[in-house]
C-alpha cells in the first residue's frame, strides 16, 4: 500500500487536537451529581376541562414531565416546584449524554487516526531483512 504524503501529519495534528478536548468531556462524564433521564415541557395547554378558563380559549401553564419507557412514554403533570426542582437533573443527564456521544465519536476519530499513523509508519518486513545483510 502506498503512503499518502502529509497522512501521518495530519494523523497527529487530529490526534493532538482530540487530546485537547478529553479534559473537558472527562471533567463532564466524571461528575457525581444525579441525573434524571426525562423531558420538561412547561407550555401553556387546554386540559379539556367544561369549566376550565381554557374551554373559552385562555390556556393555563402546565408543567409536564415525560419518562421515557420501554414502550413510549409516560407523561405526569407535576407543580411548579417540582418542576423547577427537577429542572436542573434533566439538564445534567442532557449534558452527560451529549458528553458521552462525543467522547464516543472522539474515540472512533482516535481509533481511524491511529490506524493512519501505524499503516503511514510500517516498514516492510522484506526491505527491513534486506538491510541486514
């Protein structure tokens, strides 16, 4: 296989630059805080309710969590207070699993770099037995 001129190069300068960004996604992924594997949605809605102010079209907030299931999800309408306390958990799992999916991707460009890098520096073996003689 030929060695494409700059591969090796360009090999290390993205393995550099992948080196420089795991601090940050391992300070995420390494956090002790709680998690909470859920969607917040706190938009005005209609309860469907005859006496409600929202059968005359004046919509009420709504404070909504949805739990991912195995089949769907499962929806709960909880306070306010509740919600806002829940707020910062569904936020953290956010962050984490965006630092998860990253660091996933990071390793695959890892993985392809090295293999440039170990393809661009191979001898061969013939040649290399050559010059012992």
């Amino acid at each position: 296989m030929a060695k494409t001129k700059g591969a090796a190069s360009k090999a290390r300068q993205s393995l550099v630059q992948l080196r420089d960004e795991t601090p940050q996604l391992f300070e995420t992924l390494l956090e002790r805080g709680a998690l909470l594997k859920a969607y917040l949605d706190s938009s005005p809605r209609t309860c469907g309710s005859p006496h409600c102010r929202c059968a005359r079209g004046e919509k009420h907030p709504a404070w909504v969590v949805r739990i991912p299931q195995e089949k769907g999800t499962r929806s709960r309408s909880v306070s306010k207070e509740t919600f806002e306390r829940l707020t910062p958990l569904s936020e953290e799992y956010r962050r984490f699993r965006q630092a998860a999916t990253r660091w996933r991707k990071l390793v695959a460009e890892v993985d392809e770099a090295l293999g440039i890098l170990e393809r661009e520096r191979l001898v061969d073996p013939e040649r290399a037995l050559e010059r012992e003689t």
